[in-house]
C-alpha cells in the first residue's frame, strides 16, 4: 500500500469539498483556496495508492496557529493514517505558541495524547425554519461597505493578536454582508446555499448593539438558512435561542501551549465555518 503525504494542491480542493460535505461539514471551496493560497507549504493531503484520502491545513495568526479541515476519508480510517497526517501539521507549525484547533468530541482523547487542552465547547446553531426577513426592520445605519476598522480593533482585543489577515479574507467573499456599531461587528457569507454568521464581535454589556446588528442582518438574510458557531455561553446561546436557533453540532475549541486568554465571552459567533477537526 502506497501511502504519501504531499502538499495540498489547488486541483484537491473540489474533491476534498465534495467528501467533507458528504459528512456533513458546512464548508465551500472558497476558505479552503484562501487558507492553502496563504499557507502553500503548511497545508497536507493524504494520497493513498495515488488518490487523495484526507487533508488538513494550518493557519498562522501575529502569535497562534490554527489548525483545521482535518479529515480521513471513510474508508482509509483506523489504519493510522490520520495520525500521521496531523503529526505533519503540528511539525509544520512547531515553535508556535500556541495551537488551537476545533476538536470533535469523539477525538478529545487523541487530541489530550498529543498536548491540547480542553479551553471552550463550540456549539453550532442553525435556524429551526425560515425567518422572514419582512419580522424583521433594516435600520440601515449599521451597515458597512468595507470592512470596518472597529472590527480590527475588537477583534485584536478579544482574541489578543493581529488576525486581519484572516479577516481581510473573509470578508473578501462576494457574498459578503457586514454591519457595525461603536461597540462591535457582524459579517455574515454564503457557505452553499446556507448563510453563516461570524464573526460577530460584541463589547460587554453592549446586548442592544448586538441585537440591532444582528436584527438587520435578518432583514436581508431572513429568508436563508442561517448557521452560527457560538461558544458555550449560557447569555450568548439564549441570544439566538431567542431567535429561533436550535444546536445541531458542537465541538471542542483546544489549545497547545500558552492560552492567549481569548475573551469568549465578547464573541458571539467566530469566524470560520471550519471543521470539527
């Protein structure tokens, strides 16, 4: 049997999609092209006999590394190969401090194995039905044009580095959708036919502005199926529970190294529709 473990290419992206999608990720060609286009030499494929079998990508912020879209194909697991492929992307980013990932809760021990410690459940909300956007008034004072500068602030604030360049990308899709006020941000992009929220960023104690961004973005994608990644935090859930958003996944966000003391409790969904890792 053939194994190897080579660069993510551009021609892997399409079928590496296809197969994440077939287990049920929320991902699209877009973020994985932005992530291996940045990191061409820190992001992996697994090729068996040949044929792409699984991958994974890393991401470097100002002080962090990310790891993400780590996936074995059905039928190339528990033979030891996603093992070795995720060795791989922690060589690459080694002398990073720290590394985080998002974990599925049924990899925390390997995760645990290998130095990651537990820092927050990630809990993915989806709308129960169609939220339609004429409930909903569209103040149109909070929305941006360009990405807004008090989204770099905040965003730099609450997660302790630079991560425009992330950010930059993000809001570089053509789908893109962003609003702000004095005391946060919310960006929202078509993952599929789907709408994805995040980041959505909010000081402390600013739950009107949270509410007015977020009751504006329903006015103009109320009609869509809308996905949030919200860490678990009993005000921050009952916020979009409140709105009709039921959990339908969660995962294990995980650190290796000295936790930069991300602030939590000021994000209201993250950035990247990602993986579960």
């Amino acid at each position: 049997m053939c194994v190897k473990i080579v660069w993510f290419r551009r021609d892997f992206i399409a079928p590496f999609v296809t197969r994440a999608l077939d287990e049920g990720w929320l991902i699209d060609e877009f973020e994985l092209q932005k992530t291996i286009e940045r990191f061409p030499t820190a992001s992996f494929a697994l090729l068996v006999e040949g044929k792409l079998a699984g991958g994974i990508t890393t991401y470097a912020h100002e002080k962090s590394a990310w790891i993400g879209n780590f996936l074995v194909f059905g039928e190339h697991r528990k033979k030891g190969y996603g093992k070795r492929l995720f060795e791989t992307a922690l060589k690459a980013v080694n002398g990073v401090n720290p590394i985080y990932l998002n974990a599925n809760p049924l990899l925390k021990k390997f995760y645990k194995s290998c130095g990651f410690k537990e820092c927050i459940e990630v809990i993915r909300l989806k709308s129960k039905k169609e939220l339609l956007s004429r409930n909903f008034s569209g103040f149109g004072e909070t929305e941006q044009k360009s990405l807004p500068q008090i989204g770099l602030k905040l965003d730099a604030e609450f997660f302790k580095e630079d991560r425009r360049a992330l950010l930059s990308e993000d809001f570089a899709s053509k789908s893109s959708i962003y609003f702000a006020t004095a005391n946060g941000f919310l960006h929202s992009r078509m993952v599929g036919g789907a709408a994805f929220v995040g980041p959505f960023e909010v000081r402390s104690g600013a739950y009107l502005d949270a509410e007015r961004m977020f009751r504006e973005f329903l006015h103009f994608r109320g009609m869509k199926e809308i996905y949030i990644d919200a860490p678990k935090i009993d005000e921050i859930l009952s916020f979009f529970i409140g709105y009709g958003f039921e959990e339908v996944g969660r995962a294990i966000q995980m650190a290796k190294g000295e936790d930069l003391k991300i602030e939590y409790e000021n994000i209201y969904s993250f950035a990247s529709a990602g993986s579960l890792g």
